[in-house]
C-alpha cells in the first residue's frame, strides 16, 4: 500500500485511479496521519433465483378491478 499526501494526490489523480485499476490500494496522508484510502469500486452483484418469492405475496382480487371514475380522469388531465 503506497501512502502520498493530499497535494501529490491532487496533482497525480489520474495516475493513481490507474494504479487503483490495477489492484493497488492508495492511503492518502495529511501532515503524515493517514485520512482516505482508494480502492477499487467493485460493485455488489446479487443474483435473483426464479421463483424466490412464491407464496410470499397473494395479489388481492379487487386488484383487478377497474379504477374509480375520478381517479381514471386524473390520469387524463
């Protein structure tokens, strides 16, 4: 892990994001003591299984009804 201060941060930004790309962790420093650190975003990936939620939820039947006049003609103004 490379540690530089926030002035040599500001002027070498793009250099560090390449370097971070690259798997390195960046610790930036002010007067020495360790503020921030700059590590790769990795996003978090959850994967929806097919069927997960089944019986979990009943659609009620007024669901299917039409929608009162009023509220129809608010769509339409």
């Amino acid at each position: 892990m490379q540690q530089i201060s926030i002035g040599e941060a500001k002027s070498k930004f793009s250099k560090l994001i390449a370097s971070v790309e690259k798997g390195e962790e960046i610790i930036i420093a002010r007067h020495g003591q360790p503020v921030a650190i700059i590590v790769l975003f990795q996003k978090k990936v959850s994967y929806r299984t097919p069927g997960s939620a089944k019986g979990k939820f009943k659609v009620p039947p007024e669901f299917f009804e039409p929608l009162p006049d009023d509220i129809i003609d608010s769509f339409e103004q």
